[in-house]
C-alpha cells in the first residue's frame, strides 16, 4: 500500500466514523450486532434573541426531517464504507 492510498483511506476512516457518530443522535446500538433503538429525536430552532429562545419544530415536520437526515447520513456512510473497501 503506498503513502497516498494510505492517507485516503485514513480519510475515509474518519469519515465514517464521523457519519456514525452523527447517526448516534437518531439511533443508539447497546452492541456491535445488537438491533438498533430510536432515541426519539425531534428538531429544535434555537435562536438568539434577547436573550436564547428554543422553538421546537411541530412533530410531524420534525419526524420527516429526522428520517430524511438520519437516511441522508446512512447514504453517506455506506458510500465511504465502499469507497474504503474498494481500496
């Protein structure tokens, strides 16, 4: 292996881990092949306005959105754990 397929997948290790972490906010698994339990999340607006105020989303709106991000970062993920077995 030479120096630059090394730092490319050095690249895309932390890459996934990072997708994984992000992952952690919608999704915690006890064990490695354990099944996967929500953590329930709903989408908070927080702003800086007189002082900091938090808006929660509506649930349905927020519902979507958790799915959407949850499988946009999923999507993400498996492309860089392909990209890093294709090395």
């Amino acid at each position: 292996m030479d120096i630059t397929t090394l730092e490319k997948a050095n690249k895309l290790n932390k890459k996934i881990k990072e997708f994984s972490e992000a992952l952690n906010c919608f999704e915690w698994q006890p064990e490695e092949n354990a099944k996967a339990i929500s953590t329930n999340p709903r989408i908070i607006i927080e702003f800086d306005c007189d002082g900091r105020e938090q808006l929660p989303l509506p649930m349905n709106l927020s519902d979507e959105l958790v799915k959407f991000l949850k499988n946009e970062i999923i999507k993400g993920r498996d492309i860089a754990v392909a990209e890093f077995n294709a090395l």
